[in-house]
C-alpha cells in the first residue's frame, strides 16, 4: 500500500477531531483566545447545544485587517515568538493558547466568521471560513471601540459522521455552562455572560483581582455557602506557590464534581489533584463522601508542560511529588488551623427542620380558665415551682473543676477558676452545658445562641485524635508473619512497592524484593489483626500507581482506629453530670477537627439567637 501525501483540507479535518472534540470545546479555544487578547469582558452565546450557533464576543485587542488571513492558518499563532538565538522555547508558555491550531480546526468542520477592530484603529474588517474554504477580508460593522466577534455556525456539518457522536442538545449546553464556569474561576477580574437558547443562563461581573474576589467568584458559582464553609489556603514551597480555597469536611459532597484545579491561571484535570484531596481528607470524610475545592498552583512555566495534549487540558509537573505534597501539605494545615468549626449548613439544614405551629382553636372570646369551671394547680406543679432555680432566666449546670473529666490544663484549656474575676462559660465557644436531650445530646448556651452536640460523636474523635498522636508518637506495632508471604505483581507495580519500602514500614508493613514482579512480606501492622496480605499489597500498589501515595495502608489503619476509638468512646444513651458534660465541651475546643466526626458528619450544631428570634416571629 503506497504512502500519500494528504490534502490540507483533510490534515485540518484530523486535527479537528483533536482539537474540537464537542461545542463546549470550541467555546473553551475561543475564550482562550480573548483572555489572551487582554479582555475584560466576554460574553458567549450558543443555540442548539452549540451545534446551531457560538457567539464569543470579546473587548480585547482585536486584530488588525492583514492578520485575519493569518488567524486561519494552521499553526500561525502571535503567542509563540523567537529568542535572542532564534529557537522557540515551548516550556516558557505565558498564554493559555500557544499551537495555533483552534481557528484553522473550528473552520474546517464549520462555517465560520471572524469580525474585528484593532485597538487604535477606525475600520472594522470580517473575514469567513467555510469547509475549510477560506474567503476575503471585508470591511464589516463592529459595536464596540475595539475587541473580536467570532461566531460558529453549523458545527460538524463538514464532517457528518461526528454529528452522529453528539449527546443531546441539553447534555451539550451543560458542558458549554461547566466550561465557562471553570475559565470564570481562572480569572476573577474579567466578567463573563452566557446566553443559551436566548435565555440569560449566566452572568458573573468583573470582581477585583486577589483572595477576596477570587472568593466571590467562587461563591458565584459554587453556591453561596461556600464562602462560608471554606477555609483560606496559601502556601509556597521551593518556588511553588499555592493559592485557593477548600471547604470544612461536614461541607462534601456526594461527587468530586466541584474540585478544581488551575495552574499557572488554566484549568486543568489531573488525577493528582484528586489524590492529593483524598489524601489531606482521609481522615475526616467516609470514601463515597468528596470535600468541594478549588485551588490555584502557580510556578516557573519551565517546571510545567503545557504541550501534553491538543485540547491543553492536561499538564505534566517536572516534579509531581513537591506539587502533591505541598497540595496535602496546604490542606492539612488549613483543616488543622480550623479548629472544631463546622459547616453552617449544618446549622441552616436544621432550622429548615423547624416549622411554626399553629395554636389550637380557641372558644370565641379566647381561653377562660373561669369558664371552664375554674384551674387549681396540682401538687405536682406546685413542687415544681419551689424548686430553686427554675424561676431564673435559665439554670445552669456550672463546670467543676474536680470531675474525673476535668482536662488537665494546658495549650488551648482553661485554667481552674480561682477567687478572682469569675469567668461566664457561655462566653467559651461552646458555651456552658444546660441540659442532656435524649441521654444522647447536651444542650450548650453560648453568648449569641445555642449548641447541640452529639456526645457520641464528639467523644468518638476526641479518642480517635488522641490515638493518632500516640500512634504516631509510638510508631505503629508491628506484628512478625510466622512465614513471610510472596506477593506476585506486575514487575513495575513490584518495583512502585518496593520503592517506598521505608514508608510502609513506618506504617507497620515490612517488605522487601523478591525477585522480577514479586515482593516478600515479612511483618504487618498489629492493629490489622489476620489481614489479607495479597489484597492490601495489591490496593497499596493500585495507590502507588493512581495517586503516589499508599493510602490503602492508611486508610485501613485509620478504619481500625476509627473502630476502636467508636467503641472506647461515651455511648449515646449514657447520662452525663453537669461537670463531664462541660468537660467533654472544653476539650472538643482544644481538639482539631473535632467539629466532624470520622466519617465526615458533624459533631456539633450550633443555633443562633438571632435565627431562633425569627422562627418565632420575633426578627
């Protein structure tokens, strides 16, 4: 069979088919390409599930009359430029496009037309594409002092067989929503509009640039609780920095649908950022539960390639592992530095428990007690009014400082009241304990509101917290096998073990090689009992492969420990004296992450007077 050189028409097509895989792709070029004009303002419309119409019109820079014919040519792009010595250096990208493939691609499968003005120039001209067929520069009218309107008509029609590959209408105009959306959270400074169908679908103004408008944005998007359930993150490391923010764990989801990641102002997908959350998260969230993310990486374009896939949705790290672990690392401290908070929609999913009750129907004329024959209290009720205290504004259970589950002070802890000023407990963040509901929940009363914790829960991380530290303190125990099990693999599964043989030891695991495609288990960890040693080498090695972390190792450690620490900790049922009930609150105060317990659900939830006031028509 004879090789051929193939038409220009066809090599476009081709590429095409890389670059253009779906409308929401032809919109995620052509936004690119107004970012890189400098806009601060874009609006994008698309009917049909974009395979009708995309409008993308933009206030940049626009482009002069004799570049038009430029733009649709293959692989001519103003993004690239020489050096000094003449060669392109295509590891320094400081755009989002680069390849010059977009325009040529959209207008070989298309109809396609480009209208422009030049900043600094009278005269708008137009230029169209169709089938590939390019056609002559014309003057044309443009609405606006200066920027771009590129318009796509009739997506795929050269190319029928694609059109047979399309979802639904619906299905692509989410897709053509989701991009946009995650190009908005890019770029914070710049507004966007989408239209689909005629119908405003989305409108995000220009916020300023920095922490505060990135929030905003994201809040936009995200949904308005997410500004208040999200924890701040910014760190650097060997000129590494990142930026963004991470929700509480008692705020997941039940989808890793809303975790992004941009790098170097692109977003990208990357199996390492997902990694990388589950890692930071293991400990807080159950494994069908998914924290909400996004966060920012920014680093030398030279430590970062750009230029892995047509559609650049892809990157490769020069040094994955600094990213990964400074991406933990930043979590980490983040939750940490969070403290026992908890998610507000806790607390609103709650009050939208409540509903007003009317009052039962009264006689007209209202209640008479003289009417109904007159009211002698009860000599129950009567010995309830004598008891002391009852006629207060509340009665308070105050802590004792003697209780055999008063904390020891320290870091964080309160120190024993002594005869001088008296401190108020309900000015502690979790108030003073008033009553026990249930044998199950202790009611709390703070300054501004009320808490309700579940004991159970509560208790179970604070044990759970404090086997961690010793465990990690100690070293895990380890526990020798009578005889040392061969684990057949995959000869490069064998080697991603063996190579982190210094880690799983330190989390109790001792192997070593044993020959091509076999490592040797010689101990485990104690707290794993009688194991299966073939099916935790195997997930550690599907870890190492998937995320560069053995999490199957830690994640069945912190289940035993989750385990234990639920079975050493107060049962739900149990009644508690005033002093355990506050001492039990203190110590979630001192404690990180005590705000969830480990399974991501919420240990605590907290009312305030304000939100009572309103449910009772009082606000």
């Amino acid at each position: 069979m004879p090789i051929r050189r193939l038409p220009p028409d066809l090599i476009n097509r081709i590429a095409a088919g890389e670059v253009v895989e779906r409308p929401a792709s032809a919109v995620k070029e052509l936004v690119e390409n107004a970012l890189d004009a400098g806009s601060s303002r874009i609006e994008v419309q698309a009917d049909g599930g974009g395979l009708t119409r995309i409008l993308v019109a933009d206030d940049g820079n626009g482009l002069p009359p004799e570049e038009l014919p430029l733009a649709v040519e293959r692989h001519a792009t103003s993004k690239l430029a020489p050096g000094e010595d003449g060669d392109y250096d295509l590891l320094k990208i400081l755009t989002l496009g680069f390849r010059g493939e977009a325009l040529p691609s959209i207008g070989s499968v298309a109809r396609l037309s480009i209208t422009s003005r030049a900043k600094g120039l009278a005269d708008a001209h137009a230029i169209f594409v169709e089938g590939g067929a390019v056609g002559a520069v014309s003057p044309a009218a443009f609405p606006g002092p200066h920027g771009a309107r590129v318009e796509v008509r009739d997506l795929f029609y050269a190319t029928p067989a694609r059109l047979k590959f399309m979802k639904s209408e619906r299905s692509e105009a989410l897709a053509i929503t989701e991009e946009l959306k995650r190009q908005a959270m890019a770029h914070e400074a710049v507004s966007f509009a989408l239209d689909l169908d005629g119908r405003r679908t989305l409108r995000l103004p220009a916020e300023t640039r920095g922490p505060d408008g990135r929030l905003a944005r994201l809040s936009a998007i995200m949904g308005r609780d997410f500004s208040d359930n999200a924890l701040g993150i910014d760190h650097e490391r060997e000129g590494v920095r990142l930026t963004g923010f991470a929700g509480l764990p008692t705020y997941n989801r039940g989808n890793a649908a809303h975790q992004y990641l941009f790098v170097n102002g692109r977003p990208v997908r990357d199996r390492l950022l997902q990694g990388a959350l589950r890692a930071a998260y293991a400990d807080f969230l159950a494994r069908d539960r998914h924290p909400l993310a996004a966060l920012y990486v920014e680093l030398d374009p030279h430590y970062v390639d750009v230029n892995v896939h047509p559609a650049k949705a892809e990157v490769r790290f020069r040094d994955p592992g600094l990213v990964r672990g400074l991406i933990v690392g930043g979590l980490r401290h983040a939750l940490a530095a969070a403290g026992h908070r908890a998610s507000t929609t806790v607390s609103m999913a709650a009050l939208g428990g409540f509903r007003p009750q009317e009052a039962p129907p009264q006689p007209p004329g209202g209640f008479s007690a003289w009417r109904q024959g007159g009211w002698t209290p009860s000599p129950l009720a009567a010995a309830v009014q004598a008891i002391p205290g009852l006629s207060e504004i509340s009665a308070r259970a105050e802590p004792q400082w003697d209780s055999p589950w008063a904390p020891e002070p320290g870091p964080g802890l309160a120190e024993p009241p002594t005869a001088a000023p008296v401190f108020d407990p309900v000015d502690y963040p979790l108030g003073a304990a008033r009553a026990q509901v249930h044998e199950t929940y202790i009611v709390a009363q703070t300054r501004d509101g009320v808490v309700i914790v579940d004991q159970h829960a509560a208790h179970e991380r604070l044990v759970y917290e404090r086997m961690k530290v010793e465990m990690a303190e100690g070293g895990v125990a380890r526990q020798a096998l009578l005889l040392p099990e061969v684990v057949e693999l995959d000869p490069a599964e064998a080697e991603r073990v063996t190579a982190r043989a210094d880690e799983l030891a330190a989390l109790g695991l001792v192997v070593e090689p044993f020959g091509p495609g076999a490592v040797l288990v010689r101990e485990t960890p104690a707290l794993l009992g009688e194991t299966d040693v073939h099916g935790l080498v195997r997930d550690i090695a599907d870890d190492l492969a998937e995320n560069g972390q053995a999490l199957a190792l830690k994640e069945r450690l912190d289940e035993v420990c989750g385990t234990m620490a639920c079975h050493g900790s107060v049962r739900a049922g149990r009644r508690l004296t005033a002093p355990e009930m506050n001492a039990l609150l203190r110590q979630m105060e001192a404690t990180p992450h005590s705000g969830q317990c480990n399974h991501g659900r919420p240990t605590y939830v907290e009312l305030k007077l304000a939100d009572i006031e309103r449910l009772f028509g009082r606000r």
